[in-house]
C-alpha cells in the first residue's frame, strides 16, 4: 500500500530543501512502508528485539522515541535516494549479531573500537552483510579463517582493509603496511572480557553476564558515536576549538563525561544503570538537559519544549519527563532524516 | 649590568645581538620558515621547545618554556625522549600486525611528570576563583590531558605513538611554562625594576628588537637576546663584555627529514608572524579530533535533485528560517588539518 504524496506547491525557484511534511503526509511508526523496508532485511529496527533474555532493556522514552520515528513519505526525493542507499554501522547492530558470532565479536572488538577512534582517516563504515562476514570468518580475531579461496569475500574484506590503510595476508590477518610483526602469544589467544577470561557454558556458549555487557556495550559505543557524528553535521561545527567544545558537550551527556580522563570510546561497563538509563529520572536528569543544550545548537526544526528547557534554571519532575521525552524523540528522528536508518539508542545494563 | 647591556654579542648584517644575562648568542633563523617535523618529531628552530623564538605578546609565557638540560640525570630530561622501536609493545588482544603502545621506564618516567604537573594545577587552581583562572592555565592543561589520555589508553602504530609521545612532551613543557609565568613570573616582568640575583631560570628565552620586552625579560631573569642596528654600540654607552660567535641550529638540533614519514609542511611565511606558532598547534589539535565516518559521500542518499540536502524541519519552522538549513552537499568541511 502506498501512502498518497502531498507535495509542497512548486513555485519557481521555491524552497531549495525538501522538508518532511506534516504528520499526515509522512509514514507514522514502524507499521509504515519506510518500516518495511527496514524490515525486510530482518527485524523491524525501529522495535526492541523481542525475546532475547539477554538483551539490554530498552529506556523507556527512547523506546517510544524510536517507535515514533516518522517515515520519509514513499516517493518523496529522500526516500527515492535512501531506498538505493544501503545502510552502514560503524558497529555491528546488537540486534544482528547472533550468538554464534558473540565470541569473534569478543575477540575481534578491540581492534573495531581501535578502527572506530581513529583520527588519521574518517572510519569506514560497514554494511550489515560485511560486518556479517567480518565476524563469521573471525576477522581481526586472531584466528580468521578466511582465505583468498574465499575469492569474493577475500576481495571485500581486503577492499575494507584498504580503507583502512591496512593489509590483509593469506591468512586472513589485518596488519599495518610495513610495521613490525609482533608473534602471537597463547596470552593473545585467551578470550577475555573486561580483562578477565571468560568462562564457557557446558553447551559452549558464554556466560550470560558477559553476553548481557557485550550487548550493552554494542548499543552504547553506537550511539555514542552516531551522537558525536550527527552533533558534528548538525551542530555545523567548524575549526579545531569548535569541534572539541562541542566532542566536550558530548561527552557530559554520559556519566563520568566531566572528568579529565573520561573516554567517550569504548565505555566503561556499568554495575549499575547510569547515566542516560539511571532508574530515577532525577537522577537522569543531567544527561537529558546536557543532550537538550547539545541539541539547542542542531540546525533542525526542534520542539519549544527542547529550546525553552535545556537552559531553564530549575525543571519540576514534570517538565524533566517531557524534555526527556523531546530529546530521544528529536534524536531518533533527526538521526533517521540523516542517516536513512534507525538509531542505536542507548539501552539499561540491567 | 642592564637589558641593553651585553655580557655576549654577536653581529649579523648590520644588526647586533647583545644579551645581558646569557653567555651565549643562538643562531637567529631567517628567511621564509617551511614549518615541519623533523626526524626527531619537533619542528626544529621553529619549535618553541628547542629554540628561543621572536617574543610574541599574544604567547607571553613561550620563553618560560624549559631549555633541555645538560644533565642525563635532570627529571625534565624525559621531556626532550625520542622512543626506539624496542619501547612499543603489541597490544594484547588488539589482532592487527603492527598496532600497540609505548611502554617501559621511559614511559612510566613520563607518566610521572604527567601527574606531578597535574597535581601541582589542580594546587594552583584550587586557590583561584574558578573565573580568574587564567585561560592559558586552562587551555595548555586539556591539551597536556588529552595529549596524555590518547597516549596512554589508545593504541596506534609505532610512528602514531612517537608522535603522541612528542605531543604529550611538547604540551607539558608548554603548561610548565604558562604555569611559571602565572605563578610569578608575569608579576615579576611587570613591577621588578632589578634582576633576580643568583643565576636565571633555565628556559629558552626569546629574541626581540623590543627595548620594553628586553627589559621585561631581564628584570624577572629570563634569558632575552635584543636585536638592534649596530651603530648603538659606537657611542660607547653599551657595556660589551665579550663578542662571540653565534650558536648554530645545525649545530644543535636534527634538522633531517623522519625516514619513511612525509609530514606535511604546516607553515611557510615570515617568522615574525604568530602563525609560525599557532600552526604548529593547530597540527597538534587537528589529530586529537576524530573523523566523522558519515562526513562526505557516505549521505548522499540526501541530496535531492537540486544536490540540497533534506532535513528535519516542520512547515512552521521552515516559514521562520528559510535558507537556515540550506547547505550544498557537494562541499566538505575542511578538517582543520586541511586547512
């Protein structure tokens, strides 16, 4: 089924953006054709993963912010361009990555979160499919098992590789062109997970705390670094001093974001839910303002409550519960308007 | 003994280079400078931690900067380490030939400098209103801490690392010198009207044509080398103790390219101009900023047919501010690196 197009008047020389129309003429909901088409390749994205114990809870106004996101219209100029697009992570999707995959994920995520912080090159990202292949050959695990008899997967691997100014061997290993070779130790080949070796379950799968982390830290890494990508484009930020107040304000949007030594990537693994996911919304409530102040600055169109809150002196418990509401709906939705795809969005570690 | 005074001097052209508190005259660079690292990671004369630099009033504190001592034993030493390869280790789990991290004494030599001067900010800040905490204090600390962070905690190549640890060096001795000067220094170059007695601060001092800055300088003992004509020496009211040769870059400093590496040049022009200066940090800063991977080719799927990108905008908003979003796709943002 097609939604009917209302298309803006056409006067000469009129609006040189295409906007998203009004509620009516745009997709509402993952129910809608835009949807679809995020579905056909899987899961419907802009949904919590369903039945999986293991998986991260969801926040609920995030939940509700990416359920609402509103499709571009079928047809319109940024849906007829998206819809040739593919779309890139520069994670893998926690809700692709199958538990056969979770332990080359373990292994191999030090050097994707080494690839992903890089200031030399832009990262570059990857699609779904590729990032399937990455993990089940075990690329970057130490143990890949991918040939050059492999002759396809061989070639896009060794395409990505290159992107990131690294080679790949006949034995399936990335390494830096012309540096020292460093021997494989067995202290390399152990399986570890926040420094401590993981213990396999008797049917040989891993412990589901460590599952439950690692899946955490796949949606946090994401939208940590989508955040800072879309607060980059969005915030317009321009020369050196900008650009690092503004990865600065990024930063105070997560727990621990004010200290010196705080690193956006990777991030520390709570004990408990912090920050953004924290129980309490007063105890949420830095995190949201400091997305709202972030989110003054985003050439968008924003919702008053965002631009009159974010700077308010004192927020009642109310209007704290409504600003958040605004700030996982804007973002969710200025995400998917720019990236084509659904956001990974910020998830509780219990 | 006064600023005009010279207890050196040295003749070029037909100017003169006297100092009235060093024994020595170094070499004054001329001609366009091409600002580069060098084999060993610094700029070479150009770089404020290595030679003294033309005063410049914006950056008041440069020749505060530590000279590098003669003494293999003096803890500042650490500052001016250039790590071999035997210094980089692999970095355990990481399954990329060739990508790790400096480690061993020198290493942990560094860390504690690190921390000492960190310590001793903290201390100073601590006392000071958080408003009239100087912005130099401020600045000169993130860029020593985030220098620090990226050094300790993200693995790179060996050369990535080598250049972090020059960074992480170069931004120390930076802060030790804003620090030097608003702990006292500034104080003494504005009301003393005398030298300190005992011998001057071991730093690398500056070159100026300036009689002010010279005196400035000489009053809260820091090594100054005044630039004049030489016709001021012929009416005999300038004490000249002794003439000597200049003291040559080329003698002193590694000036040869770093093998394999072709870093680019970031400044070429005159040598008074404080762009000289600030380029060097603007290299500096532009590689602690990370890339955005959705920069530049990867959205095209936004451009419409008049190659305008689409965005979030309500009918209401787009009515309000018009042109507020418009911006060609077609046009990157220069990296400040590419600037």
């Amino acid at each position: 089924m097609r939604n009917k197009k209302k298309t803006l008047p056409k006067y000469p020389g009129a609006l040189l953006i295409q906007p998203f129309l009004p509620d009516a003429s745009r997709g509402s909901g993952s129910s809608k054709q835009g949807a679809q088409k995020q579905k056909a390749h899987g899961r419907d994205k802009f949904a919590e993963p369903e039945h999986d114990p293991l998986a991260p809870p969801g926040i609920p106004a995030w939940v509700e912010g990416l359920k609402s996101v509103k499709h571009a219209a079928p047809g319109d100029a940024g849906d007829r361009q998206k819809t040739k697009a593919v779309e890139k992570y520069l994670f893998p999707d926690p809700g692709m990555v199958r538990p056969k995959f979770y332990e080359n994920w373990l292994r191999s995520r030090a050097a994707w979160v080494w690839r992903a912080n890089q200031t030399e090159l832009p990262p570059t990202l990857i699609s779904p499919s590729l990032w399937r292949e990455c993990l089940f050959y075990g690329l970057a695990t130490g143990q890949s098992t991918l040939r050059p008899d492999n002759t396809n997967q061989f070639e896009k691997v060794k395409k990505l590789a290159a992107a990131f100014n690294l080679n790949l061997d006949d034995k399936g290993n990335l390494g830096v062109p012309g540096a020292r070779e460093f021997p494989q130790t067995a202290r390399d080949m152990r399986l570890l997970w926040r420094d401590r070796q993981v213990r396999k379950k008797e049917d040989g799968s891993l412990e589901d705390e460590v599952v439950r982390e690692m899946l955490w830290e796949l949606y946090e890494i994401s939208f940590r670094m989508e955040l800072r990508g879309l607060d980059r484009e969005l915030s317009m930020a321009q020369g050196w001093e900008d650009i690092i107040q503004r990865e600065e304000m990024v930063n105070r949007c997560f727990a621990g974001g004010d200290a010196d030594s705080f690193e956006l990537s990777p991030p520390v693994i709570p004990i408990s839910n912090a920050g953004l996911a924290s129980d309490e919304l007063e105890d949420r409530g830095p995190y949201i303002v400091a997305l709202a102040r972030l989110m003054a600055r985003w050439a968008v169109g924003k919702p008053k409550i965002v631009e009159d809150l974010a700077f308010s002196p004192k927020l009642s418990k109310d209007d704290l519960a409504k600003l958040e509401s605004a700030v996982a709906s804007l973002y969710c939705q200025a995400f998917y308007d720019h990236r084509a795809r659904a956001p990974l969005t910020p998830h509780r570690i219990k | 003994m006064t600023a005009l005074d010279a207890k050196v001097a040295a003749f070029i052209g037909d100017s003169v280079v006297t100092s009235p508190n060093e024994d020595y005259i170094p070499e004054v660079p001329t001609g366009t400078a091409e600002v580069q690292l060098r084999a060993d990671l610094r700029f070479g004369p150009d770089d404020a931690s290595l030679w003294p630099q033309p005063y410049l009033e914006n950056y008041p504190f440069l020749p505060l900067i530590p000279r590098k001592p003669n003494n293999p034993e003096n803890y500042k030493m650490i500052m001016w380490w250039l790590p071999g390869a035997e210094e980089f280790r692999a970095s355990e789990g990481l399954h990329v030939g060739g990508v790790g991290f400096i480690a061993g004494a020198n290493f942990d030599r560094l860390d504690v400098e690190v921390h000492k001067l960190k310590g001793m900010t903290r201390e100073f800040t601590d006392k000071v209103k958080s408003e009239d905490i100087p912005r130099f204090v401020n600045a000169t600390y993130a860029t020593m801490i985030h220098c620090w962070v990226r050094l300790a905690h993200s693995p790179g190549t060996f050369e990535e690392k080598c250049l972090e640890v020059s960074e992480v060096q170069r931004a120390w001795l930076e802060h030790w010198a804003v620090m030097d000067y608003y702990k006292g220094r500034q104080r003494m170059m504005e009301t003393r009207t005398e030298p300190p007695s005992g011998p001057i601060k071991q730093t690398v001092g500056c070159f100026t044509a300036s009689i002010d800055v010279a005196q400035r300088c000489f009053v809260a003992g820091i090594p100054v080398w005044l630039i004049r004509d030489y016709r001021v020496l012929l009416g005999g009211r300038v004490r000249v103790d002794r003439q000597v040769d200049f003291t040559t870059v080329a003698s002193c400093l590694e000036l040869g390219k770093r093998r394999g590496v072709n870093y680019p040049v970031v400044y070429s022009g005159r040598r008074d101009d404080e762009r000289r200066y600030t380029e060097q940090h603007g290299f500096m800063r532009s590689r602690l900023v990370w890339r955005n991977p959705w920069e530049g080719g990867e959205d095209t799927w936004k451009m419409g047919e008049t190659g305008l990108m689409s965005v979030t905008r309500s009918l209401k908003d787009l009515e309000a501010h018009p042109t507020r979003v418009v911006r060609s796709g077609a046009k990157m943002r220069d990296h400040p690196c590419e600037k």
